[in-house]
C-alpha cells in the first residue's frame, strides 16, 4: 500500500499552498474548482490558469492530482436539468481539462437537497441521474475517476446541543432544516452512492471512502470490502456518536479504529 498522502484546499497563492504542503510533509494537493481562475468568457475553469498553477506548484515538487467538483446545491438543477445547461456544461468542461492537464480524478461531493416530501424523491434521484448520465461518458473519454462523496455533515455545536435537548431522532433527518447546517440532503450514505455507481455503471464512477459516513450510521470497514477496487480517493475522520449527536474530533480521538482501517485499505491495495 503506497497511498499519496495531500492536501485538500482551495486555490489562494503558489507561496501560501507551498508554504502549507511543506509544513505538512505533503507534495500533492487537491483543489476546490470553485476557488480556480475562471475563463471570463464562458465562467468556465480557465485551462490556461490551470496550466500555469500546475506549473509552478510542479516546479516546487507540488502535484495538483485531484479537483474538487459539487454537484450543486440548487434543487432546480435536478427538477428542471434541461433548463440548466450551463451548470452541467461547466462540469463537463471542467472534466475535459481534467484529462487534458493529466488530474485523472475528481473528488465529486453531491449535495442536492433531499425534498421536504419523499413522493419527490423520485423526481431528484431521476434529475439527478439523468445529469451523470452525462458526467460519466465525458469521464471516460478523458480518462478521470470521478470519487463520489456523499454529504454525512455534523450539526454546528450549538444546534447539536439544541437537538439533543429537543430529542431530535435520526429518523427526524429530513424534517430537521436550519440554515447554519445546509441540510437535509438527499445523498448521505454508502447506499446512496452506490445507487448513483451502479445506475450509471462505468469503470470511471466509483466512490470516496470517506470514514465521515459514519455520521449517519455508516460502518467504514464494511464499505471498504463493499467499494473495493471502485474507492479512487480516500477521506479521513473521525467522530464521536451518530446524528445528531454526532462530532467530529482529531483522528483517533474518536469512535474510529484508523490502524483496522487502514489495514482493510492496504488489504485491498488501495493505492490512491
């Protein structure tokens, strides 16, 4: 097991990301699309800057070997896809400069909203599915993984504290919306990932082991054997109890036993 071991952040300066990645003992990174210089033409990643930004981080022993997509967060693009050509030709473009810059994965969160109603749920798995139907040939013409990661995220601190005085249930998920948190969304476990991989099936569509899914009941290890040879990109946390009550904490503080993890990944050969 070799695993490249980087840093995950958004794109600010060459000297501030070297600086980081020196202090932290890491020569590769992972950068947050939204953060990259945009083609101010068609509000598009700008290749040009990516190539130059790649240049110089290469020159510092630096290598940018994965980007950062979201979905969107906006339920009119799975509700209406047709009417939102630009935000899906924006992730189809950004995949195009993936394989001509040589990034050949992405770490892909999907944070759609789930809907306050489970009658719509089809409507959003549909949308959505519809749009990756459009994600994955792109990727496996330009050769780039696409590790999807759902969105398992711990209430803020003070509306944890709240729920738990209130008796808040993980069966009250998709009830529970407070605007500090983001959710509820509609992709938060393994099976919901697995649901978008096996619907849009492809050697390019694979999965983010991220041990975070323990928050909402996820069990790591069993993941590991499930995703096996589909995990492109790997995600540590640890955390203390499951939502609501959930926490993240610094690794191996928490509930997570990282060397069992860790072995499972190496038994596999993860090498990501």
């Amino acid at each position: 097991m070799n695993p490249i071991l980087g840093l995950a952040t958004s794109w600010s300066s060459i000297t501030e990301i070297v600086d980081r990645c020196k202090k932290l003992k890491v020569n590769a990174v992972a950068l947050r699309v939204a953060s990259l210089p945009k083609n101010k033409n068609t509000g598009f990643v700008s290749k040009q800057s990516l190539i130059e930004i790649q240049g110089k981080l290469s020159e510092a022993g630096i290598k940018i070997n994965t980007l950062i997509q979201w979905f969107g967060d906006e339920d009119c693009l799975v509700k209406t896809p047709s009417k939102n050509n630009h935000a899906i030709e924006s992730m189809l473009e950004t995949i195009r400069i993936q394989g001509e810059t040589g990034i050949n994965c992405q770490l892909h969160y999907v944070d759609v909203p789930e809907p306050s109603q489970s009658s719509l749920d089809g409507m959003y798995w549909d949308g959505m599915l519809s749009i990756y139907k459009k994600i994955i040939p792109q990727a496996e013409i330009s050769q780039v993984n696409i590790a999807n990661h759902g969105i398992w995220r711990c209430l803020p601190n003070n509306l944890r504290e709240r729920a738990i005085i209130e008796n808040v249930k993980k069966s009250d998920y998709r009830s529970y919306r407070k605007p500090t948190w983001g959710g509820p969304y509609l992709v938060r476990t393994a099976d919901h990932i697995n649901r978008i991989v096996s619907n849009v099936p492809s050697i390019r569509n694979g999965y983010t082991l991220c041990t975070g899914l323990y928050i909402t009941g996820g069990d790591p290890l069993s993941e590991i054997r499930r995703f096996n040879k589909k995990i492109f990109f790997v995600q540590i946390r640890d955390l203390k109890g499951r939502w609501p009550n959930s926490e993240e904490v610094f690794p191996g503080t928490g509930d997570l036993n990282f060397s069992t993890i860790l072995s499972e990944l190496k038994n596999i050969g993860y090498d990501g």
